[in-house]
C-alpha cells in the first residue's frame, strides 16, 4: 500500500505549470478526487500532497494543470506554462477549435493570527462544499495543512477555484483557473 505523505513541501519549492497532454497520476500523491463530465467536456480534479492536478479533455485536446513542488519529477514534453508560485500571476491561453484557459495564482504570506483565522474558516466551508483535505500536522504545529476546491461546472466551462495552506510557512497558495468552449 503507498503511503501519503501528510508534510507539505515547502512553499517557496512551487511551481504552477499547464501542459498539453494528460499526465499520469503516478506521479502524484493523490488524497482526493473527483470526475466531472458536462457540456461534451470531461475534467478530472484532484488535491495531492503538494497542491492539485486539474485534467481537462474536450474532443481530443487535453490541457492539464498543476500546482506541486518542483522537486516533483515531471515530463518537460507539451509544458505550455511554467511559474515559480511567488506573487501573484495571471496568464491565458487560446487552444486549438477555440477553445482556451486562463488562470490567476497568488502564494500569500501571512501574519500568524490572519493565517490560522483563514484555516478555520476554510475548514469550515471546505467541510460543508467542494473538496476538502485536511493533512495531519507535521509534528510542529498542532493543525496540518488544509487544501480546498471548489469546482462549478457551465454546459461551456469548467471553473477550478483552490486554496492551499502551509502551515510551517504561514502561507496560502489560492488559484483559479477557467477553463472554456466556444
């Protein structure tokens, strides 16, 4: 049985990248998914140790988002975009039949008291809607990381909204991602 690993890499080793293909989910440590097909689109979203896998297929194109360390060793084939998570950072980008992908990322560092109030209130709403994880603590800190989802799907698009705390860094890592049809 693999084991999943409950401590986050560190904040600062992130990188958000989007590929042109499906990757394969051996290379993540997955806790959580979930499969969606509407519209004559299919997607699949998952939390993994270090943040999430967005896979979105629509009559054979196939883009597919990801938030992990970049220790994480990935394939360099069909990488469309790469970022270091610092700051804050927008891009879009226009697919083949019109279809196209837009994102916005940030990684926040926070003080203490604003940090664990946003854990809580995510706990609290990530419990009641969309996927939820909570990781177990690290050993240092009491409460472990929390990552959050939530995921509305149109006839036309697929909207990806993620939070991601790091507790050890007292940083959030929030992304949204758009991904639509003509």
């Amino acid at each position: 049985m693999k084991r999943v690993l409950s401590v986050r890499p560190k904040v600062t080793e992130l990188v958000f990248q989007l590929y042109g293909r499906g990757l394969h989910p051996e290379l993540f440590e997955i806790v959580s998914t979930r499969s969606i097909e509407r519209g004559g689109y299919q997607a699949m979203v998952a939390i993994t140790s270090a943040g999430h896998v967005v896979t979105w297929r629509k009559d054979g194109l196939t883009l597919s988002e990801v938030a992990a360390s970049a220790a994480q060793p990935l394939p360099q084939k069909r990488r469309l975009l790469s970022s270091k998570l610092s700051g804050e950072r927008s891009d879009r980008l226009e697919c083949r039949g019109g279809a196209s992908y837009q994102t916005c990322f940030q990684l926040e560092a926070v003080a203490p008291e604003v940090f664990w109030t946003f854990q809580q209130e995510l706990c609290a709403e990530g419990i009641k809607h969309g996927m939820f994880h909570r990781f177990e603590s690290g050993g240092r800190l009491a409460l472990g990381a929390i990552s959050w989802i939530n995921i509305e799907t149109r006839a036309k698009s697929l909207l990806v909204q993620a939070f991601h705390t790091f507790p050890d860094d007292l940083a959030i890592v929030k992304s949204q991602s758009l991904f639509e049809i003509p």
